[in-house]
C-alpha cells in the first residue's frame, strides 16, 4: 500500500519540486534584474524622436548578443525592426517572440515625479497615496510596491522579464527544446505603419511554428493568464469648418456656424443613448452562439468590480457583460478640439473643430466596409467630404464641409485554445503555478500580430504578465513588482516547457 500511495503522490512532487525551483529562480533573478531595469526604462522611446529609439535599438542589439542571440536590423523607411534568433541543433520547432519596445508620448507635467524615464520606486502610505522611496531599498521589495515609468508596464517590464528569465535559464541549466526568435517593435505605438510590409518582404527569415506575445495585463484578478486574440484598429480624423478665421462671439453669435456644434450632434448622430452604434450594417456578421458565451462566461469577471475601478454607474449596452462587448467593432471618440479652454479660453466661434476617432476591429467586420460605413454616414447628414483642407470655392459652395482621413492598422486576430501552441503554454502555467491558466477569447486592445499570422500562417497567443491598473497609456504607468516577479517565473515556465 505504502509503495501505491507513494506512486500517487510522485507527480505531485515532482510538480511541487518544479514550481519551488521557479519560485527561487524568479526571486532571486528579480533582484539581480533591477539595475538593468532602471537602465532600459531610463532610456526615452518616444517613436516621434528617432535619435532615442536607435538608443533602444542598440540596448536591444548588445543586450540579446551577450545572451547568445544573433541580431539582425530589419530596414524599413522609418526605424527599423529587431530580429535576435538563437538555435538549437536538433530542435524542430521554431518559436517566435514578440517584444514592444517604444512607449507612448509622455506630459512630463503629470507624472507626480522627477521624469517619466526617471524610474522611480514607490510604495502606498497609510492615507493611500504613493510614496516615494530610495531606489536602493528595491533589493528588499515588498510584492505590492512598484516602479513608476514610462513603459514600465507597456511594455519594456515583459522585456527585462525575459532577457532576466534566459539568464535565470542559462543559469540553471534549462535549455529550451526549440529554437527562439525574437522580433523587436520600436513603432508599436505609431501602429506599427511599416510592420506589415516588412512581414510580407521578410517572410522566409521569420520564419516560424507558433508566435508567443509577451504584453498585455493579466486579468483584473491577477491570476496567470492566456489571451488568445485581440481586436484590430484602424483611426479616423474628421474636422468639420465654420468660419475661416475664429470669430467674435459677440459680433457673430447667432450668424456664424459653429463647428464645435456641427461636430457634436454629428457624432452624436452614430450613436443611441445606450451607446449602440446606429449606422446599419455596423454589427453584421457578429453572433455570439452558445460554444461562444461558455467561452466568455468562463473568465471570471466581476462587473460590479470593474465598474468600481472605472468609477462608472453603468456600461454601455454593445454587449450585456464585459467580455461580450469587446467580441464587436467599436466606435470610439478618442480626443476632440475645439478652440480654446481652461486658461486661455476665449469668447469666439471656433474657424474648426476635430475628433480623432479609432474603430477597434474584429475578424468578422472587413475594416474598408466599416470605415465606408461611417463615411456614408457623414454624406447622409449633409456632408461634402472632401480629404484635405477645403478651398475658399467649396466653403463658399457647401454649407457643410467635413475633412474625412483614415488610415487602417492591423486586422484582428483569433486562435483557437486547443491550437499546439495554446496547449503547450496552458501546461507550461499550470506546471509553474498550479492552477489552470485564465483563457481570454479576445482582448479589447489591439497588438500588430495579424500580419504575422496571416503572412506567416502561424497561430498567436499573448501571455500577459503586468498589473491591470498600470496607467498604461496615461501619466504615472508602472509595475507591480510582485508582478514582475512572477512574469519572470512566467517566462522561465515558458523556456523549459517542452514542445
């Protein structure tokens, strides 16, 4: 009996043995990796700034080469890609990784600190604010202190997680069974405008069996998590016209067409009050079946928690639930102007108003018939759309005139769970956590991977690893460094998992 009873608990040891061996891995290489990640998050990738992003570049070229990799700068018309490659001799299989390298554009005035590329560690005071510490007490870090900086989060944290996991690998003797190949984005941000080309130009030299991202926030609860698709993007800038100069309010209140006005009631015009859009066609092609809803019902979702962290009374009503909704195309006002505010406001009828809008896409709405949609619907409230600024013969000719332009990033893209390479990565999380991964069908935000899979034909998954409420995007981003910690356990997982 005594031999039966140790048969059955051998598994369980061997389990227990691995994840106590990534735990003290993933510990002990987190600290060794904080200078490191103070050096990269230091480093400005603001992709308007060309001269900062080959600083990046080079960081990336000498920081893979000391672990192995080869490095190859993929030329496009702007800044280039990074493609760093390690091969083993016997593997077969080939698994292609995707890193975001540049941030979002900073407003230094908002961040409650030095500067956005200065790291800074900070800890939650008995009043609930952010304290700031010395940089030197992170060696003894605490899970929920973090470190504020631009792209901590989104996404050079994932970066310095896997460069500190291949060194924790190397380390400790685990060698991954297949060859890696790292593909670098330095304009993820701009939405990644010549990624597809370059693709599509070198398709044999990236060649690959599956595609991993590491980017994205695990799930609100902050378990282990897999996301399997995430909607596409394509943006709109539309500007409607009123006088040719801004105008006295006084003198030509009442007279003058304002098109700030315009502008509102015709955006006001997409929509209903539960924030459906109301252009026929919009949604065709959408059905969420019964296989479907388990999927989404699945993830564990609290929605009065979500709402609590937004601070919202209600939702929208595109979908009853959280998941739900992001399975449809949205129609987003992402940033209006108009004028003058605050300070320097002024009592004038504006000579133009903008709304800078982004449609998030998905696989079964075509991105050209969305968009003409939204055209024809701007046609139908009386618009002439002309795709510049109008002359002085069409303002006098057209009583409304809008500037219609748009640009389509990426499509959407979907993998199924039971694919090789969703299967292998739910073992791998389970092995180092003991607990089934959380399985997403689609996240809202939008990563440029559709053109690797459908120019490479290669089945994608995103393994997220940072906090959800890392003010990605927004002023004071950071990461949670129990999080980093345990990205790195994540990935380490990931490497010694066998495919």
């Amino acid at each position: 009996m005594k031999y039966l009873i140790l048969f059955l608990w051998f598994p369980f040891l061997l389990f227990s043995q691995n994840t106590s061996q990534l735990d003290m891995l993933s510990s002990s290489y987190a600290k060794k990796s904080f200078p490191m990640l103070k050096e990269l998050l230091s480093i400005p990738n603001d992709a308007f700034y060309p001269d900062d992003i080959e600083k990046n570049v080079r960081w990336c070229e000498t920081s893979f080469a000391e672990r192995g990799f080869t490095t190859n700068r993929i030329k496009t018309e702007t800044a280039p890609l990074l493609l760093a490659e390690r091969k083993l001799n016997k593997s077969k299989k080939t698994v292609l990784i995707y890193l975001q390298i540049d941030g979002q554009p900073v407003d230094s005035t908002r961040w409650f600190q030095e500067s956005p590329y200065s790291p800074t560690l900070k800890k939650k005071n008995s009043n609930g604010d952010w304290e700031k510490l010395a940089w030197e007490k992170i060696t003894d870090y605490e899970d929920d202190w973090r470190v504020f900086a631009r792209s901590a989060s989104d996404a050079k944290g994932p970066v310095a997680m896997f460069l500190t996991a291949l060194d924790a690998a190397a380390d400790a003797k685990i060698i991954p069974n297949y060859n890696i190949k790292v593909i670098m984005d330095f304009e993820e941000e701009l939405g990644s405008p010549r990624l597809p080309q370059a693709v599509t130009d070198n398709a044999e030299l990236l060649k690959a069996d599956m595609l991993i991202i590491y980017d994205g926030p695990r799930h609100i609860t902050n378990r282990p998590t897999l996301t399997f698709g995430a909607r596409g993007i394509a943006t709109i800038t539309l500007t409607t016209y009123g006088p040719v100069v801004p105008q006295h309010s006084g003198h030509f209140g009442n007279y003058a067409p304002n098109p700030a006005l315009r502008l509102s009631k015709l955006l006001a015009s997409m929509k209903d009050d539960d924030s459906k859009v109301t252009i026929p066609g919009f949604y065709d092609g959408i059905q969420i079946d019964a296989q479907t809803e388990m999927i989404l019902k699945a993830v564990p979702d609290n929605e009065n928690q979500i709402k609590n962290r937004l601070q919202i009374a209600e939702t929208d009503k595109v979908g009853s639930y959280y998941q739900e909704a992001i399975q449809y195309p949205s129609l987003n006002i992402r940033g209006m102007q108009s004028g003058w505010i605050d300070e320097k406001v002024r009592t004038i009828i504006p000579g133009w108003a903008r709304a800078e809008i982004d449609v998030r896409l998905v696989l079964e709405s075509d991105p050209e018939r969305l968009l003409d949609l939204i055209k024809g619907h701007i046609e139908d409230q009386g618009y002439i759309i002309v795709d510049r600024e109008p002359t002085e013969e069409e303002r006098l000719a057209h009583s409304k005139i809008a500037t219609f332009t748009s640009e389509i990033s990426y499509q959407s893209f979907r993998t199924s769970f039971d694919s090789e390479v969703g299967l292998w990565l739910r073992s791998a999380l389970k092995n180092a956590f003991g607990e089934e991964p959380i399985m997403i069908r689609m996240s809202g935000g939008s990563i440029p991977i559709s053109p690797f899979v459908t120019t490479l034909g290669i089945p994608a998954v995103t393994v997220p690893t940072v906090n959800r409420d890392n003010n990605q995007h927004s002023p004071n981003e950071n990461i949670r460094l129990g999080n980093y910690r345990e990205g790195i356990k994540t990935m380490l997982a990931i490497l010694q998992e066998k495919l």
